[in-house]
C-alpha cells in the first residue's frame, strides 16, 4: 500500500513539474493551468464516497487493481492530446478529471485494508506508512519528471508514470487478500492476535454509507471540515509549489527540482512519525489526546511554518519553512485515517471516502484559488490563506470526542 500510495501521487504530482511545459505548448494561462489541476481533484473529491462504498461491497482488493487499471489509462490518454485539436483545453480538463475518479479508490480501499488487518492501537503507525508514500511520490517526482522533461519531453514522464502503476497493481492483486482469514500466508496464531485487537462491532453506533452520515455524526462532521482546511494546505504544495520556486523565487530548473524535493521528504518522514507518536500517547493517555490533541498541535505548527515561509526574503530559507509546514501537517494525517476506520468499523470505506470528500475538495479549491489570490494580492496573500485554513483545521480536531473503549 506504501508503494501504491506513491506511485498515486507521482501520476497526481507529475503535472505540477510539467505544467510550465504542458503551459508553453498549449498557450496556458496560470488561471487556465489551475483548471487542468482542479478537475484532477474535483474527479478526485466526488468519487470518494462512491469509491469507498465499492471497496465496501466488491473488497478493497479488486476494487485497487481496477483503480490503478484505469488511473494507467487515463495518465497515457493525456499524452495523445496536442494543441492543434479542437476544444485542447477542455479535453485535457475532462481527461484530468477521469484520471481524479480513478483515483478516488485508493485510499477509501486501504482504510478497509486498515480496518480488516490491523488492530486499532496500530493503526497510527499503519497508516503513517501508508501515507510516507505520499511524500515518497511526491519526492521522487521532480527529479523523474525533470529528467523525462530534459530528455524526451513532458509526454515521456506521463507514459513512464502510466506503467509503474500498472506493474503496481498486477503485484497488488497477485499478493493482497481483503481480510486475515482469506490469505495464505496468514497463521492461525497471527489471525487470533489481529482479530482481538479490533474494535467490537456495534450495530448500534454503525454510520450509513451515505450522505447523511456527514450530518449526523459531530466527529464526522469535524474532521471532515478540519480535512477540508488540511486539503487545502497539502494541495499547495502538490499543484503550485515547483511552479512558486521557478517563477516566483526566481530558482532555476534544477534548484526548483532538488529544493520542491523537500516538502515531500518531510511529509514522508512526519507521517510515520507522527503515527508512530500518535500510537504511544493513545495507548498511554488516551485516544483523544494521542488522535485529536496531537492532530489538533501539529496542525496548529503546521499553519505557523507555512505563515512564516513566505515572509522570509531568501529563496532557501522559505522552502526551510514551508517544507516544515509540511512535515507539520503530515504529523496530523494518520489521525484522520485511524479515527476514520475507528468510527466506519465495516462501514470504514465509505466514511473515509466521505471524510477524503471534504479533503479534496479543499484542494480542488486551492488548486484554482492560489493563482487567483496571486494574481490580485501577491503569491504571499495566497500562503497565508492556507495558514489561516490550516489554524482552522487544527482547532476542529478540539471537537472530536472519540470513544475511549477499544479492544487491546
């Protein structure tokens, strides 16, 4: 899952490196870049909950492989697109978006995977994992990208991005079961110790695989807002960050492709981190001190870095500061997902689906919003904006109350 998490994120990331290139070639605007990204996330945010109540019903297994299938399809489909076509501009935004619903998949099926296979006092580290690939991806995607771009061309970088996840998803299939008691691999004693560390079904306390879910459940309702306010933040740095360095900071190609690195390691590095930190203070104050609390303080870090960034006049020092803001912010990230798969319990797809909803929407916002706000008011106004959401997002997680009774 680490792995498919990072190839997700370089066939995400991929055409932020490209974007000046993809710009050039078709005539683009900064605005009109910001469409093509935001149609990526929109596909991206609306096939959450659909995505999560697949995984739900047909299993996270099946439900990855057919993702990464057609996530492989849709990133080579961008390739076969030149400018001299009629309507090149929407046709790229409508393959951007397909590209997002393929997506959508990814991590609503691996909270299943979290919820079926490991026990909920390890569900931190679990899922901080899973989400260092994100930063994983996102890390390696400057240099591979500006590689292909060097030598062969932005459509290069799309074909290459396109088979990796292919090969990823054949060796997903080929090795990954939805639950303990169907993997052979799996020992009756490690079957015992998995099963026993998960939380008790509660018929009672179920949430629907609906809509509704969202306006009924008050920690639902926080975290998807504080989610919404993290996606905004995180998408920053996945859309507009290279392009902020190169044209902004006046970096050249190759400091914007080492420096944009940087973010990414530090995501990568405070999600196991915080993972593994948020295991240790819930097992030993509580879960929501080790959940919500320490989501809430690294949110509230995370909004001061990325404040501080853009006030700073070196170039290098900035991207100190704001890569610290993402490592921040990733500090936070498997709370999410553990409070999530805690709270769905069989229903864990689609309540993280409808959780990730409000998550990439925020994106979707900042994806098109940051360029706007750069324009009127300066590249400045629009990191602060993301701080203050990211502040907002840190106090939410003040009003989850988790229940404390887990199984050990």
């Amino acid at each position: 899952m680490f792995l498919v998490s990072a190839i997700a994120y370089l066939d995400r990331v991929n055409i932020s490196i490209a974007g000046p290139s993809i710009a050039e070639e078709f005539h683009l605007t900064n605005v009109e870049l910001g469409g093509v990204f935001s149609a990526f996330v929109l596909g991206y945010a609306f096939f959450q909950a659909p995505g999560g109540w697949l995984a739900d019903r047909l299993g996270p297994r099946r439900v990855l492989m057919l993702g990464v299938i057609w996530w492989g399809l849709f990133t080579a489909a961008v390739t076969l697109i030149t400018p001299n076509v009629a309507g090149a501009l929407t046709i790229l935004i409508a393959l951007r978006l397909l590209l997002g619903m393929g997506e959508a998949v990814v991590y609503p099926a691996t909270n299943c995977v979290v919820a079926a296979w490991i026990p909920s006092s390890e569900r931190g580290i679990a899922n901080g994992i899973i989400f260092a690939g994100v930063g994983f991806g996102a890390g390696i995607t400057p240099p591979i990208i500006s590689w292909f771009l060097t030598h062969y061309g932005w459509r290069s970088s799309f074909w290459a991005s396109a088979a990796l996840g292919l090969v990823a998803g054949a060796i997903w299939y080929v090795i990954a079961r939805d639950n303990p008691g169907s993997h052979p691999w799996v020992s009756k004693e490690e079957k015992a110790f998995i099963v026993s560390g998960l939380p008790p079904s509660d018929p009672a306390t179920k949430i629907s695989a609906g809509l509704r879910s969202v306006f009924t459940n008050r920690d639902l309702q926080a975290i998807t807002f504080s989610y919404f306010c993290y996606g905004y933040t995180a998408y920053i740095f996945f859309t507009w960050f290279f392009i902020y360095l190169n044209k902004v900071r006046g970096l050249n190609l190759k400091q914007s492709t080492y420096y944009s690195m940087l973010p990414f390691i530090a995501m990568a590095v405070g999600s196991a981190l915080g993972g593994w930190i948020s295991d240790i203070v819930s097992r030993k104050v509580g879960r929501r001190a080790g959940r919500c609390v320490f989501a809430s303080i690294a949110m509230l870090l995370a909004a001061a870095f990325v404040g501080l960034g853009t006030t700073v006049e070196s170039a290098q020092l900035a991207t100190f500061f704001l890569a610290g803001g993402a490592g921040a912010l990733y500090l936070s990230q498997s709370s999410f997902w553990s409070l999530s798969a805690d709270i769905g319990k069989s229903a864990a797809g689609s309540v993280s689906g409808l959780m990730n909803m409000g998550g990439q929407l925020g994106g979707a916002l900042t994806a098109s919003l940051t360029p706007a706000i750069a324009t009127k008011f300066g590249w400045t106004a629009s990191f602060l904006v993301a701080a203050a959401l990211c502040a907002c997002g840190g106090l939410a997680w003040l009003l989850v109350l988790p229940k404390t009774k887990t199984a050990n």
